[in-house]
C-alpha cells in the first residue's frame, strides 16, 4: 500500500507538471488588420487617391473659373449690392464674398477698388484684407489637402527645388516678399505655398501683413476716384508701386537662393 501510494504521488505530481506545462501561455502574434479587397474598398482608395483629389481640385477651379466667365459676380460687388445690407453687415458680407471671389480668379485690384468705393478708406480696407485672408485660407486649405500629396513629388527641378526650400524653411520671409511684390499672382502664390511645407500661421500672418499696403493703396484709390488729382488719390498711386519695387529688390537679394548657390 506504501509503494501504491508513493506511486500515485509521484502520478499525481507527475501529471500536474505535465498539465501546468500544457496549459502554459504561448505568445501568440498579433493579427495585422487585413486591408478590405471588396469593390467598395478599391473604389474608396481610387478615389482618395493623390491625382484623384488633384483631379477634384483642378475640377473645383475650373468650375470656378468658368462661374466668373459666366456670371461676373465682380459686378454685384461694384454695381448691384443689395440695398439692403449696410454698415458692419455690408462689410461683413463683402469680405466673405471677396475671398470667394479671389477662389475663383477674380483680380484683386479690382475688388480692393470696390471696397472702397462702396466702403470709403477705413472700412473698405478692412474688409478687403479681411477677404484677403480668408481667401488665401481657403486656397491654401484646398491645395494642402487636394494637391499636395501628388505634386510634391514632380519638385524635382532645381529651381523647383530651390523655391519649395526657401518656402518651407523660409516661409513668412518668403511670403512676406511674395505679398509685397504686386506681380506675382494671388492664387498661384497660395498653391505654391500649399504644396510647400509652410505652416498655416506663417503664412496667414504673412499674407494680411504683406497684402495690407498693396490692398489699402487700391482702396485709398477707390475711394477717391472721383477725384483724381487730389492728394489721397495721387498719394495711393504712389504707394501702390513702392511694394513692387520692394518686392523686386528682396527677390534680387534672394536670387541665389533660387539658383541653388
């Protein structure tokens, strides 16, 4: 009975350490999450793709394009606003109408004119950069999102090259000096700056700041058009080309950069 029992002892600790073994944790891999190969899943990565969404914006600007072609919705800012709308509301609406308008090519100039001709000075030019920004804003956000992932890669130029670095290192010198600079043109400045690395702030900042004499000059200007040969006026004039030759004398300053020296 002694030699039974010692047996089944050394059984029964023989057994726990064998059922202790089996029933030891085994690490087990993680499972990757397995991407969905239906047709729906294949349709929603065509379609947010980088040349699907460049695609969508080069849809979105063309549409645009072709609405002020059509309608010429700068003439409801200069001849047909509602007579309704007046003081801060006016100018209020103006300005959310102006950055739609720049969206859609519509010149600068021309809306920085009627802000003062409807606005006078003051009121004018804070609407119109507030319109500024706000388009800027908007061109920026569209080109960051819908452009930037495909057309970064095209940067291979050494100008192109050259210029993304000063815009991504760089980017409120840089910004400062396109705004100041007349003859750059608004939209194509806002996506070559979404397609850079600059920051949102950086470059909203620079753009109200650089866009500020350049817009209050044409709305000094619009304001007085009735009298052309008066000081205000003949004064705007003058400031509108002295951010041009601002502008000019930064970019030779800067020009080797641009070249890679």
């Amino acid at each position: 009975m002694l030699a039974d029992a010692a047996t089944n002892s050394r059984g029964t600790r023989s057994g726990g350490t064998a059922t202790a073994t089996a029933t030891s944790v085994v690490p087990v891999a993680p499972l990757l999450p397995v991407a969905p190969t239906g047709f729906t899943a294949r349709c929603t990565r065509a379609l947010l793709s980088p040349w699907s969404r460049l695609s969508l914006l080069l849809v979105l600007l063309a549409g645009a394009g072709a609405t002020v072609l059509l309608f010429h919705p700068q003439r409801l800012l200069s001849d047909g606003w509602p007579p309704q709308l007046g003081g801060a509301t006016a100018a209020l609406v103006f300005a959310a109408a102006y950055g739609l308008c720049s969206v859609a090519f519509v010149p600068r100039p021309l809306l920085n004119l009627a802000a003062g001709a409807l606005f006078g000075s003051q009121m004018g030019t804070v609407s119109a950069l507030a319109g500024t920004v706000l388009g800027a804003g908007i061109s920026f956000g569209l080109g960051r999102v819908l452009g930037q992932d495909a057309l970064r890669p095209l940067l291979r130029g050494r100008w192109l090259k050259a210029a993304d670095g000063q815009l991504s290192k760089h980017g409120f010198r840089s910004m400062m000096a396109a705004r100041l600079f007349p003859g750059l043109p608004f939209w194509g400045v806002n996506y070559c700056a979404a397609v850079s690395r600059m920051r949102w702030m950086p470059f909203l900042l620079a753009t109200a700041l650089g866009s500020l004499p350049n817009t209050a000059a044409y709305v000094v200007a619009g304001a007085r058009a009735s009298s052309p040969t008066s000081p205000a006026f003949l004064i705007a004039m003058a400031c509108i080309a002295l951010p041009a030759l601002g502008g000019a004398v930064v970019a030779w300053r800067k020009r080797h950069h641009l070249r890679g020296d």
